[in-house]
C-alpha cells in the first residue's frame, strides 16, 4: 500500500511531512520507521495538517512518540495547521500540550 | 380445486388421487410434497405445466419491488403443520399473512394450503391495495365456509417516505407482532390499536405502526413466543425485546429459542425485516480509496446540515472507527461501511470480521475516550462473527 503522507519539503533544517484531507487507518510500522527516519535527519520536522479534516487518534500518538524521541536534543517537532476539530481529539486524549502545535509552517520556524 | 386435483397437479400416484377423491385421510406424502412445492424445494412437476394451473409459491424477496423487505421464516417441526405465510405484492405495497389453522400436524396441512391459495388467489392481479380489515374477514370467512378455523394476522407494508415504512396490521386469534428497531435496539408501540370482533367468532386487533430507519417484525405463533421465554407468551415477548436490545442481536432467532421444550404443534415465525441505507460500500483494508471516498460523502453530507464543527466531529469518530475495523478485519480483510440520513439523526455502521469485541474490551479501543464524548457509539456482534460498530449524531445539536 502506498504512503498515506507526503514529504513536501525535506533539508538538513527542515523537513515537512504532509496529510491529505483524510486519514481512516492507522500508520503502519514501516510509516512510523519512516518518519523517525526524517526525524533524524533533520534539524525541524514539521507535520503539516492543515488539509486534514480527520484522522485517527493513533496518528496523533504516532506523532507524540516521534516528538518523545526528539526530546532532549536540539531536533524540533511540530505539528501544523490543526483544525478545531483535531485539536479538540488531541486534547480529549491528552496529547494537546504534548504535541507542539503551531498555526502555520512559518509559526514552525 | 379439490385436494385431488391438487394432488394430481404437485405429482401423487393416481392411487393416493383416488383415495383423496373418496375422502379418505390425508397421506402424510400429500403435506410433505405439496410443502415441498410452496417452499421452492422443488419445481412442480413438468406434466403439470399447464397455463392456468395455481401456483402455490412464496414471491421471493427481491420481487418486492414497492418495499425492499427482507423476509424469512421458521417454523418447528418443520415438515407438517397447520402453520402457513403467505407473501403478495398488491398494488405499491406488500401483503405478508401468518397463519395458523385449527388441527394437528397433517390434518391440519390441507386447510392452511387452501388459506394460502385463497390468499393467492384474492390477491392475484389486484392492482389496488385492499382495505385490510375487509380483505381478512373475508378470508376468515371464506375458510370457514370450509370448515377451516383460521387464526391469522394480516400486515400490509407500504413506503410512506425514504426511510420510512407504514405498517398495517390485522389479527385475528393470532398474536400482535414484535417489531423491533434494528439499529438503536428498542421495541416499537402501534401507533395506534383498536379491538375488534372476529366475523367468525372470537376477537382481534388491527394496529398501526409508523417504522423509520432499520427495524425488523416478527409474525409468530403463541407458541414460538413462549418458546423465548421461560413459560408464557408474555415472558417470551419480553425476551425478544432484551435480545433486541443486546450485543447480539444480529444473531439468527433460532440461537434464542428454548431447544429443551418439547417440540409442539404451533410454531412458526416469519422475520420481516428492512435494513435501509443512503450508501453502502464494502471495502478492502488495503485499499484506501473507497472508504476514503465513503468519509468524504458521509462528512459532505452531515455538514449540509449541521456545519462545518459537528461535521468534522462526525467524520473524526467515523475514521478512528474504520481504523479499529482494518485492525482487526482478519478474515477477508474487508470492512462494511454503511451511512443513513434519517429525519432526527445521523447513522453509520461499521463492519468487521475480527474476533469480535468482548466485555469490556471497547474500553482498549484507540480513540473510543473521544468518540464516546463526540457522538452516541454502541458495539454488538457481527454475523457470523466479527463486530458491528455504530455510530449516530442527533441533528438537532444537544
């Protein structure tokens, strides 16, 4: 099955990893490889939601566990562009203070 | 038709036709054959071919054209009785008689054959909808002209609206049905009932129900009922509404009934039932397109009416819903997507064929915290295994 995210943009200073408007199952282990990949080999990895209407829970806590990892070191992770509704789920399922949000890529920087 | 004539007609020996022409009793391969032969087992004879020759059938199903009914029955024993359904289309509307005829087993078999032929035949070509309460006192009366006591209920089924479905009904000796939501799992009260007199002696109901959404009928014997329960018709009819309203309600009737009882004359059952949905898919878990599809219209729909906030409420509890379906979808690997815009609420169901869910075991779902405190959510067992997940929001926000 092909990837459900793309990767827009991708530097040693920032990599961004895009959500269709979309997402109904959940990512797959070699998504979230994948993605810890980007992670490492960028200073800023931003996941740009700013298309996505819905998405699953289990996506948010990928998210939380990539931003767990950069934790400690100077690699940023954020998540951009939360509709109301998504930022809502974050909350109900605690992660809204763990996931750093930001309105827009250029809030990211 | 005499029961010779029929009898030559679905193949007997001319020497089992002579004895029916002197009077002599029923054979016991008369009622078999000539169930047979209702019940589609098997073809009439070729030699019986002919043009005008009645046809003692049960229309199936997908024939219903006015209202897309589901229609099963059962009955225990199962061979010969004095239990009989009939199912017609008249006019925009569907015809569905239970039956039930005074006697045992065979001796009973040939009054309920001529009840349904007269059925079949009163109906036949009739391009209106007949005044019910008439149309079953006539048969009533017919049968007793016959020396045949009938206690029956007659319910005519007609489309009142897209998800909507009036249901009239007559009884005669016969019990009120049970009508049952089939998504939210609760009872349905006649809309209204009023007592009536038998034309041939005895009393009876004709009742009125106005049905939405998804919900199924059952026409059954006083003696079926008692067979949910633990003694009485009553204790079985309750029976059925706590089956209903549970996780396993999609289980077939036959896994609720009271095998140990000893099996009895009077029981039969007929299901009717309709499932009804603005879109349906069945889906791969590998491929994403066509599910992704479903949410789009699903939310596209929801928020024409409800905006853009509850919408994407909606569509957040459905997707974390499909996600739970493709992770435990083992068998086939397909989920069943289902979505209903009815007057007062939202509904989606989703299907799956895992191990099922257990006791307590949603609790572990990922995202059920947010679902649970987003719309109303309910689990119950799939069939023949699997889980069904059901997700409604009330139009009207609270």
């Amino acid at each position: 099955m092909t990837t459900i995210y793309s990767v827009v943009e991708k530097s040693a200073e920032r990599t961004v990893v895009q959500l269709p408007d979309y997402v109904d199952d959940d990512p797959s282990d070699a998504d979230e490889h994948a993605i810890e990949a980007l992670a490492s080999t960028t200073d800023c990895l931003a996941f740009d939601l700013s298309a996505t209407r819905a998405i699953p829970t289990s996506w948010l806590r990928m998210m939380w566990r990539v931003t767990q990892l950069a934790k400690g070191t100077d690699k940023r992770i954020f998540v951009v562009g939360v509709k109301p509704e998504v930022r809502r789920k974050a909350d109900l399922i605690a992660l809204e203070k763990q996931l750093h949000m930001r309105e827009t890529l250029e809030d990211a920087k | 038709m005499t029961q010779a004539g029929l009898g030559r007609l679905i193949g007997l020996s001319q020497g089992r036709v002579s004895q029916l022409e002197r009077g002599g009793t029923v054979p016991v391969e008369y009622a078999t054959r000539l169930q047979d032969v209702l019940e589609l087992r098997d073809p009439l004879p070729v030699s019986a071919a002919e043009p005008n020759a009645p046809r003692f059938m049960l229309a199936p199903a997908d024939q219903l054209l006015p209202v897309p009914l589901t229609i099963s029955s059962w009955s225990r024993p199962r061979l010969v009785s004095g239990d009989f359904h009939a199912v017609r289309v008249v006019g925009n509307a569907v015809l569905v008689v239970a039956g039930d005829v005074a006697g045992r087993g065979a001796q009973a078999f040939p009054g309920a054959s001529y009840a349904q032929g007269l059925i079949q035949g009163l109906t036949s070509n009739l391009g209106v909808v007949p005044e019910l309460q008439a149309f079953a006192e006539s048969v009533l009366q017919s049968c007793a002209r016959v020396s045949t006591a009938l206690a029956a209920a007659f319910a005519l089924f007609r489309r009142s609206g897209r998800h909507h479905v009036a249901v009239d009904v007559v009884t005669f000796g016969y019990p009120a049905p049970v009508v049952l939501h089939g998504t939210s799992g609760q009872s349905a009260l006649p809309a209204s009932r009023i007592e009536l007199r038998s034309p041939v002696g005895g009393e009876g109901a004709a009742l009125r129900f106005e049905l939405r959404g998804g919900w199924l009928m059952l026409l059954a014997s006083d003696g079926l009922f008692t067979r949910f329960g633990a003694g009485s018709e009553e204790d079985g009819r309750r029976e059925l509404v706590a089956w209903q309203r549970g996780a396993r309600r999609d289980e077939p009737l036959e896994g609720f009934l009271d095998r140990a009882a000893p099996s009895g004359d009077d029981e039969s059952a007929l299901l009717v039932s309709w499932r009804v949905w603005d879109d349906e898919i069945e889906a791969s878990v590998e491929e994403r397109a066509p599910r992704i599809e479903f949410v789009r219209r699903v939310r596209q729909r929801v928020f024409a009416v409800v905006g853009e906030e509850r919408a994407d409420r909606f569509a957040n509890c459905l997707v974390d819903a499909i996600a739970n379906a493709c992770r435990h979808a083992h068998e086939g690997r397909r989920v069943w997507l289902r979505y209903r815009d009815a007057p007062l609420r939202f509904t989606v169901e989703i299907e799956d064929r895992g191990a099922g869910i257990g006791r307590g075991a949603e609790k572990k779902l990922a995202g059920i915290d947010y679902m649970k405190q987003s719309v109303d959510v309910d689990f119950r067992r799939a069939m023949p295994f699997g889980t069904i997940c059901t997700l409604s929001m009330e139009k009207e926000a609270k």
